[in-house]
C-alpha cells in the first residue's frame, strides 16, 4: 500500500515515519512539510538518517496515494478533507479536527467554526479497543487525542460495568514535553521536563478483595484480547502500577486500578507513550484494521528495561 504523510517534519510524523519505513506492507512514497522542503528527512528526524532517502515534499505537491496520514496542527485539516479525500480513498488524521461528532463543540473547545461538519458523521473515532469494526469500514479515521485515549481506556470498562458513579470521575492526566508538538511555543522550553514519573501509592487503604476482584474482571472483560492493553495490578514491586517510562517507543497503553474502600473510590490509573499509543502508533494500528493486515504489524516494539 502506497501511503503519505502530510506533516512529516513534526513530532507525530517522525514516529509514523519510523514505523511506517520498516511496516511490512507499506512504501512511503511522500512527506510532506513547507519548512524543511527538499531536505532529507532525517534533518527533522535523525533517528531516520541513512535509513531512508526521502526527502520532505512542499505541502502543495501532495500526489494521490492509498491512504494518507495528516499530522498537521489542529485547524488544518477540517476545512481541507475534501480535497485529502480527492487524493486518497482512506485518511487517519491525528489531529482534533473530525474527533467529535456536534460541529457545536468546535467553536466552544477550539475557537473555530467547523467548515466541513457535514463530514463529520463519517469520521470513526480512532480508538481500536472501542471502534474496531468500524475503523475497518471507514473512509476517515480521527485518531484520539494521548490524553483522551489514556483516560477511556483506564475508565470505561468501570463505567460499561456500572461499578461507578460516571457524575463524579476525576482524570488527573500528566503528560510529557512532546505531547505540544515541535513547536510547542515557550511553554515547552523545559530541558528538565521529560523524566521519571512514578505514582507511589495511588490510596492509603487496604484493598476490599471482592470489589477488586469485580474489577479485574471488567478489565479482563475489556481488553483480554486486545495486543496492545495490557492490566498492570502487582501487589508488591517497584512496577506496581502503570509507568510511562518503560512504554516509551511501545504501542501499549498499560491500565490499573487501586480501591480506596474508605473514600468509596476507585483510582483508575493508565499509562502509554503520547507519540505512539497516544498517537501514531495508534493510528498505524487504525491502518493496519483499515487495510486488513494484522492488527499489530510494525508495532511489535517492546520497549527497553531499564531505560
Ligand atoms: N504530539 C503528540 O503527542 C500528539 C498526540 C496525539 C495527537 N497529536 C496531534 O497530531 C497533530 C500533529 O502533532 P505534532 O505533535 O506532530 O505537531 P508538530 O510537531 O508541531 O508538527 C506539525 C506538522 O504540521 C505541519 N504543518 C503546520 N502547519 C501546516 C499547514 N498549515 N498545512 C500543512 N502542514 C502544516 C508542520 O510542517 P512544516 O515543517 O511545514 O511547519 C509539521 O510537519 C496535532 O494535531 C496534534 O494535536 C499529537
């Protein structure tokens, strides 16, 4: 399958273009970026060099393919679909711009009037482990946002199972660096920031066995058979619960829990790597569906200990 990328040069594409160079099944025949236009892609990517001869593309000469990936900042591909949709038949777009289904939210959450919402009913949500027959039939698949993915995966098997009250769930989500893209603005200009994250004790309680037996179940039920889910409740250990680190450059996304009887609450934690699980690992999984390969082709990474 002949596929693009429109965005090649930032954070996402580097990552789709290190999975998608050594996928069996695929040739990247262009990538595109205004910025690095003519240059090797391993000037934006230097994990890349020798490894592949590619060269970025302006973005105005995007030739057709089988199926495109846009990894453009949000705004930029929701009033173009059409024309992506004139140059291939199938589109994983990783950006906001077809995640949600009421155009009404678009100007609320991103300060922009939809200007394609009548295309908006065909993009499938991109999260494997809840729309995975759907991604397999659809034209436009809009991959999650890291944080969106890291939270519905920790929190929906307790909601589907009816084991809490959806009124009162809390995300605490913290994520690294890279997640504001390359050009994260100043915001991002924190040498220190990426590291070690480590919850050391999510409650102060003993666990009650039948609720945490009841929720093991729901994950189990859940994501027994999903590759890329893993449950991650040790009882002892430094890795007791779910940690980032060891998922760097993984597509899993680990899922725990700990009950805090007394509160009545249960601290669903989750962890996965924002450019991969998060991102474009992700949606070369939605590919994979997309074109009937196996679900984990390319994505077998299993990350390195200790990092
Ligand atoms: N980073 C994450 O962890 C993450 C996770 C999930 C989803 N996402 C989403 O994925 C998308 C890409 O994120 P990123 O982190 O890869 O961003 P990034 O590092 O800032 O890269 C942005 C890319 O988009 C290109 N671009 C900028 N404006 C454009 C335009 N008007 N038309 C065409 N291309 C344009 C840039 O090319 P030039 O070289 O020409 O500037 C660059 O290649 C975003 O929508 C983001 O929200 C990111």
């Amino acid at each position: 399958m002949n596929v693009a990328i429109v965005g090649g040069s930032g954070y996402t594409g580097g990552e789709l273009l290190r999975l998608l160079i050594r996928h069996p099944k695929v040739e990247v025949t262009q990538v595109t970026s205004d910025s690095l236009a003519g240059k090797a892609v391993g000037r934006a990517h230097p994990n890349l060099r020798k490894v592949t001869d590619l060269t970025f593309t302006p973005h105005g000469d995007l030739e057709p393919c089988d199926l495109l990936f846009l990894a453009m900042p949000h705004g930029n591909s929701m009033g173009r679909m059409r024309e992506f949709l004139g140059r291939a038949g199938k589109i994983i777009d990783l950006s906001a711009d077809f995640r949600l289904k009421d155009p009404a939210l678009y100007p609320e959450y991103y300060g922009l009037d939809h200007p394609q919402a009548d295309l908006l009913p065909k993009a499938v949500y991109g999260l494997p482990e809840i729309h995975r027959d759907e991604i397999r039939d659809a034209t436009i698949v809009a991959g999650p946002g890291c944080v969106a993915a890291a939270a519905i995966l920790a929190v929906r098997p307790l909601a589907k199972a009816g084991l809490i009250d959806t009124e009162r769930v809390v995300v605490d989500a913290k994520t690294g660096s890279s997640a504001a893209g390359a050009d994260g603005g100043p915001a991002s200009q924190h040498p220190e920031r990426s590291g070690v994250m480590r919850l050391y004790a999510a409650t102060g309680h003993r666990h009650t066995a039948e609720i945490e037996q009841e929720a093991w179940r729901v994950y189990r039920q859940a994501y027994g058979t999903d590759p890329f889910v893993r449950i991650v409740v040790e009882a002892s250990g430094l890795y007791r619960l779910p940690e980032p680190k060891i998922l760097a450059g993984t597509n899993f996304c680990d899922v725990g829990f700990a009950l805090d009887e007394h509160a009545g609450r249960v601290v669903a934690v989750s962890a996965l790597d924002n450019l991969m699980k998060g991102a474009a690992g992700n949606a070369v999984q939605c590919m994979n569906l997309v074109a009937g390969y196996p679900e984990t082709m390319g994505l077998e990474f299993i990350g390195l200990h200790p990092v």
